[in-house]
C-alpha cells in the first residue's frame, strides 16, 4: 500500500504542468484567489480530480487494512 502511494505521489510530482494560460498578476489576496479557483472550469476540473484521488488512496487503504485483519484473525484461529 505504501508504494502505491509513493508510485502515486512521485507520478503526480514528475508531471508535467497542467497550466492554463493567462497570467496570475491580479491574485492580490486570499479572497481573489478563492474566487478564481471556484470561477475557473479548469480548476474545478483538477479539484475534482484531487478529491477523487483523495478518496480511491483512502478506500484502497481501508480495504489493504480490512484485509490485513481477516488474514490475522483467518490465521489466529
């Protein structure tokens, strides 16, 4: 399990970048930002993406743990 989120997070990091065009100058604060990311389609897109990659590495984990547990309880009895 610990590779594949080693595998996973070392993809991601030797991607490339997904960038859109245009400049960021008129980011000027917290609020701007947060505006510009809930406004932008391609944003949302790359949210979505994390989210669901968030919640495949959190399923697969729990079912490496709930396996590793009925192995241990499968061998202790």
């Amino acid at each position: 399990m610990k590779q594949l989120v080693m595998t996973s997070l070392l993809a991601v990091a030797s991607a490339p970048a997904l960038a859109h065009p245009g400049e960021h100058d008129h980011l000027t604060g917290l609020q701007s930002a947060g505006e510009h990311l809930a406004g932008s389609p391609f944003h949302q897109l790359m949210l979505v993406a994390a989210i669901g990659g968030l919640v495949l590495i959190f399923s697969l984990f729990r079912q490496s743990r709930k396996a590793k547990k009925q192995q241990v309880a499968k061998n202790g009895s």
